[in-house]
C-alpha cells in the first residue's frame, strides 16, 4: 500500500495537523481504519495513538481510498477535542454499553406460552377424525353444500378449500358422465 498526502495544516488552536490523504492498494482489499492509522503514523513521524482518523472512502472499481485524519500532541487532547463516535471508531476508547438487567427478565413469561402450546395441541386431535369423515360426504349431491359451515369447526385454509371445490365439481361430474356412457 502506498499512502500520499494530498494536504497538511497546523491548527495551532487545537494543537493538531490536519491531513488528507489518499491510499493507493492494489491487489489488496480496502485498508482497514487501524492500518490507515499506522501508515499515517509513519509518514507522520508520530505515535498511532495520537493518529486519528476522521473518514476513508473507497470508490468502486479503483483501488484507491481517500480520507482524512488528524495528528494530535497528546492523546489526552485528542480524547477533549474529538467526538466520541469518532474516537470509538479509532479505538482510543471503548464504547459505553447501557445495561438494563431488570427489564429483561420480566419479559420472557413462560405460564402464557405453556398455555398457547396447549391449546392447540388437544383441537388438531378432534378435528383429524372429522377431517376424515368429510369426504366420504361428499358424493351426495345436496348434502355438501349445507355442510359446509357446521358450527364448532375452524375455517380451513383457502387452498384446501380449492382443493375440496375441486373434489367435488369431479365426484358430481363422474356418476352423471357414467349415465350419458349407460344409455
């Protein structure tokens, strides 16, 4: 990786030199945040500590990354000036996790989920023989259009109503063809 500085300011104010820069990495992936930070380091003449980078951005195709970084005296000026994300992303400091233990174990509650489990297991078992028996119903001609909705019964799913339309479209259309065939 070569590394070439496009531009560099004092800022005495803050006690920094401002830098941009532009990476070239051929045959190798994007630069890291940390290389980038040792390379500048080294150009620089300073320690990675105080090195900072502030954005990269790589375009896609080329094998070139810009940015720019900032040179601090100390890491303790770097820790007052900077922004936090900036300095989480630089891993000069950890970032600050927010803990609620107490919330968490209220929510899982499993008496409610027990009973869900439950419910649906003992209906699926007394809705198979009835399943079964549907059927067999079905061949009479008047019969199945009144049966369609009995009371204690779920609504099944709409493919297997097409299924069940179907079913019985072709049992009233085979004893009726059978009779043309006879006479």
């Amino acid at each position: 990786m070569q590394l070439e500085i496009l531009q560099r300011k004092e800022n005495p104010l803050l006690k920094r030199v401002e830098v941009t820069f532009k990476a070239t990495h051929k045959a190798e992936p994007t630069p890291t945040r940390d290389a980038l930070r040792a390379f500048l380091a080294k150009e620089l003449k300073a320690t990675k500590d105080i090195v900072v980078v502030d954005y990269q951005a790589s375009t896609f195709g080329r094998y070139e990354t810009v940015g720019a970084a900032k040179v601090y005296k100390s890491k303790e000026e770097a820790l007052a000036v900077e922004r936090k994300h900036i300095l989480v992303r630089n891993k000069l400091i950890e970032p600050e996790v927010k803990e609620k233990e107490a919330p968490k174990p209220e929510k899982p509650v499993p008496v409610p989920r027990a009973e869900k489990a439950e419910k649906p297991a003992t209906p699926p078992k007394a809705e198979a023989p009835k399943a079964e028996a549907k059927p067999e119903a079905k061949p009479e001609k008047g019969a199945p259009k009144e049966e369609k909705k009995p009371a204690g019964k779920e609504e099944k799913k709409p493919a297997e109503k097409k299924e069940e339309k179907k079913e019985e479209k072709k049992a009233e259309k085979k004893p009726e063809g059978k009779k043309k065939e006879a006479k």
